[in-house]
C-alpha cells in the first residue's frame, strides 16, 4: 500500500506517544460514526493547541470485510485517510494459521464477504455453511439458502472433504443454521463431514476472532455478539457430546493482539511518521471493560512501554456503573479522551 508522507514531519518530533482505537462504541455505532469522533480525528491530526500530529491505529474486534474494504469506509465515515497499515480486526491474526490449514470452514459474516477474506490471507480452500446446505439442503431443516447464496455457493464432494479447522470470522447470520453445521463438524471423524465420530474427540479445532459476549450498536442496550455464539455452541457441545468443548478466541482481550498491534503501530510510527523507537506510551481508547480495559491493563503489566487504558462512555459500559476491569481514566467520549492524553504528555 502506498502512504502519504506528512508534508509537516517536523510537527511529530515530540510526540513520544501514540494512540489505538477500538472502534464500536468509541468511533461508531450502529454504522454511524460517533459525533465526538470526527472532532477528535482532527484534533489528533493536528487541530490543536500545540499543532501536533499523534501517530494512532485501530484496533476493533469487529470483521467480516477484507481490511482494504473495512479502511475505505472508515476513511469515509472518519473523514480521514485510513490504511491498512494502522488496522486491525479480530481475525486479521488468523491469516497466520493459513499455513497450518488447508481446507478449513469460514463461518460469518454476509454473503461470501468472508470467504474472500479468508482466500485473501491464503487459505487454499475456504468452504462455508453455504456450500453444505447446497449439497445437502436437509442439514440445516429450516434454514433454505437465498438465490444468490445458492448461485454463490459452491459443490462440495462431502465424502472426501476433510476440515481440517473452524474459523468464525465474523457474526453468524443464521444461529441456528451456523451452530448446526459446526456441531456436525465438532462431533464428525476427523473433520469429514459425512462420517460422525464413535469418541467425540476427533474433531477439528474451533477459533473465534473475538469474544465479546456484548457489543455497541444503535440501539440504546448493547447487543449480544460473537462471544455469546461461542458459549452457546460450547453449551450445546456439552449437551450432545457431554464433555467441555475447548475452543480458542483471538481478538482482545487476548495478548496476542496487543503484540500484533505493538509491532503493527512500530511499522506505522515508521513508515507514516519516521519515528523508529516504540512510543513510550500507548493510550488506548475503549468501550468494553472485558475486552478494551482488561486486555490494556493486563498487556501493560507485560510490555516493555505503558499502555494507558482509557475508558469512554458511548458504548458497552454505563455510565454510573463499577467497571469489571477499571480503566486508569474514564472519559465522556473519544474527544474528551484524545485531550487528556494530549494534554497529560505536555
Ligand atoms: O462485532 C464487533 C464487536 O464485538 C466489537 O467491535 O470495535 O468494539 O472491538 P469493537
Ligand atoms: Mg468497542
């Protein structure tokens, strides 16, 4: 990707800190950026008392759009230039696995969104629900694939497809179909659909790229989100296999994507700022006790620089609530929050 040289680098030569934004219930909810965000974008860019220009990336568990696609509406919505270079959603870190897996089940998101994802990190044969209820209508009893999704869809020999993992990229559209499909997989031998497992323990493994139970959207009362799809195919597994499912969730609060977003913000100090040393503090702007603040939090207490957690009121947490996990500051919105931190590293 190409990124603009600031025409004014020397603004940034005393920034010694740098910014990272979750995005629903911080920037936007429901589709719509928050007011305060477009205001504190700008002051961030350089409209502020002391002209400078803070180096920030984003980092939302949310997905279900190639990270081009997802930075070209941000751009539009923030009315900033945004790039992939300083862009992370949850399952941006699984485009790791594609190496260890070759034929795996995408499931989320709308229409074929995610499977073009998922060909995109270069997993080499994506199937989704689709192309099982194509090949057999009868797996899913009530659910009945659309025109497109049945001209989207592709065929799949199901006797001699073996998956070999699991990948929720985004939120399931179709619960009950979803969770149908996985549960055929979880309890199949050794991930061939077609043939069911005498032990229960051979199937393939399962990975969400988040796991919040709740999430900030339009509504006035948080809505339930992927974390919520994972307890529930857990608790079904149990039900039907009787013993614990493990499955594993990527996103925050895991500290694996603090360290994805430690070196992503290191290359963008470099590339768009020409800052090489780690910034000595990160702040980081959340909505979501659970994910937002206890992975900041926890990461802090590991990394090599601070991480600052800063908890903001327009989304997942209520104002007048105890926190589950308490930030070092809490700010009305994202604009209260980018002047504090500015104004704390004066
Ligand atoms: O589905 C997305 C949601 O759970 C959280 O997104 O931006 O608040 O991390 P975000
Ligand atoms: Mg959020």
């Amino acid at each position: 990707q190409s990124i603009t040289p600031l025409s004014t680098p020397s603004m940034d030569i005393n920034t010694d800190f740098a910014l990272a934004f979750d995005i629903d219930g911080v920037l936007m909810r429901g589709g719509k950026p928050i007011p305060e965000a477009i205001e504190a974008m700008k002051y961030i860019n350089g409209e502020n008392p002391y002209g400078i220009r803070v180096p920030y990336i984003f980092v939302t568990n949310g997905g279900g759009k190639t990270e081009q696609e997802r930075c070209q509406d941000l751009s539009q919505q923030l009315e900033i230039d945004v790039s992939p270079g300083q862009f992370i959603c949850g399952h941006t870190p699984m485009r790791e696995m594609a190496d260890q897996y070759d034929t795996v089940l995408v499931v989320g998101g709308e229409g074929e969104k995610c499977r073009v994802v998922a060909e995109g990190y270069g997993f080499k044969n994506v199937i989704t629900p689709g192309d099982i209820i194509k090949t057999r209508h009868d797996t899913t009893p009530f659910r009945k694939l659309t025109d497109d999704e049945f001209r989207d869809s592709r065929i799949v020999d199901l006797d001699k497809t073996q998956i070999q993992a699991i990948f929720v990229f985004a939120d399931s559209r179709d619960w009950a179909g979803d969770q149908q499909i996985i549960l055929d997989c979880l309890v199949s031998k050794n991930g061939y659909l077609n043939q069911r497992s005498e032990t229960f323990n051979e199937g393939p493994p399962l990975f969400f790229s988040h796991n919040d139970i709740l999430w900030s959207t339009s509504h006035e009362h948080s809505r339930i989100g992927m974390g919520a799809l994972r307890a529930s195919v857990e608790a079904l597994y149990k039900a039907i296999a009787e013993k614990d499912l493990e499955t594993i969730a990527f996103g925050k609060p895991q500290m694996g994507t603090f360290k994805f977003a430690t070196r992503l913000l290191q290359e963008w100090c470099q590339k768009s700022h020409g800052i090489d040393k780690l910034p000595s503090t990160v702040y980081f702007f959340g909505d979501t006790p659970e994910s937002d603040i206890r992975g900041t939090n926890d990461f802090d207490k590991v990394a090599e620089n601070e991480w600052f957690s800063i908890l903001v009121k327009t989304g997942v947490y209520q104002d007048g609530t105890d926190p589950r996990f308490a930030p070092k500051e809490i700010c009305d919105n994202v604009l209260d929050g980018v002047k504090f931190a500015v104004e704390r590293e004066q």
